[in-house]
C-alpha cells in the first residue's frame, strides 16, 4: 500500500502542524490529536482532505502518495521524486536521471533502458544515495 508522508509533507511545504490540523479538521474540537492519529497511522484523511491537502500544498492528490519513501509529481517532460533532502529529476525524452542532494547534483546518467517498473526504479535511485553516504 503506498502512503501519505504527512509529516514530510508539512515539513516541507513550511506548514505549521496546528495550522494543517485546523485546516484538515475545521470541525473537530481537536484537531492536532486527529493529526496526530493520522501521522500514527491509526486514521486515514478521507477524500476531501486529501484535496484540501493538495491544495494547499499545490499539487495534485496523486503526488500526495509516497512510494518507499518518494514523493512523485509530473511537470512537462520531467518526473521529478522527492525524498527528504534528494530530488531525481527524470527527463522522460533524454532517460536521463539526474539526482541532487540539498540542491547540489551528484549522479548524471541513464540509470534505466526502455521500460522498467517504478519499484526497480526507486531501488536504484536508493542505491545511489546510499553509495553517495558512504
């Protein structure tokens, strides 16, 4: 099951966790605490904050959802995934991957041909950023 790294999420967009929790939960007299179920993986957001998250955040729902970690979203001809302090950038003309780390470039190549399934992909993409913290 792919999730929603909520926390992520909040910390990188510069939200305040009471403000996200207010706006997720306008009608629950405590928000936090059901924040906070749903950072625990005890609740679930339902459809309507899931689309209220996204707008705030400014994107879609879809690159709302983590895959082992990642974040995904689409812009023009790139497939950009996000996972704490990393970007991949994969030009979807070129294959070409380029990753970054706190916005500095550290790996430039074609780390697949032809077609690949997203899982092997992600597994490459964590092989080398763990080679680039050794």
């Amino acid at each position: 099951m792919h999730k929603i790294d909520i926390d992520s999420i909040i910390k990188e967009a510069g939200f305040d966790k009471l403000d996200v929790a207010k706006q997720l939960f306008p009608d629950n007299k405590l928000p936090v605490p059901a924040l906070q179920r749903i950072r625990d993986g005890v609740s679930f957001l339902d459809s309507n904050q899931l689309q209220k998250l996204a707008d705030m955040v400014g994107c879609t729902v879809s690159d709302l959802y983590t895959v082992e970690g990642w974040r995904a979203k689409s812009e023009k001809e790139r497939n950009i995934f996000l996972k704490g302090d990393y970007v991949a950038e994969l030009c979807t003309r070129s294959n070409i991957t380029t990753v970054y780390h706190k916005g500095s470039m550290f790996h430039e190549s074609i780390i697949h041909e032809g077609t690949v399934l997203l899982s092997e992909y992600i597994n490459v993409l964590n092989n080398l950023i763990s080679k680039h913290n050794e």
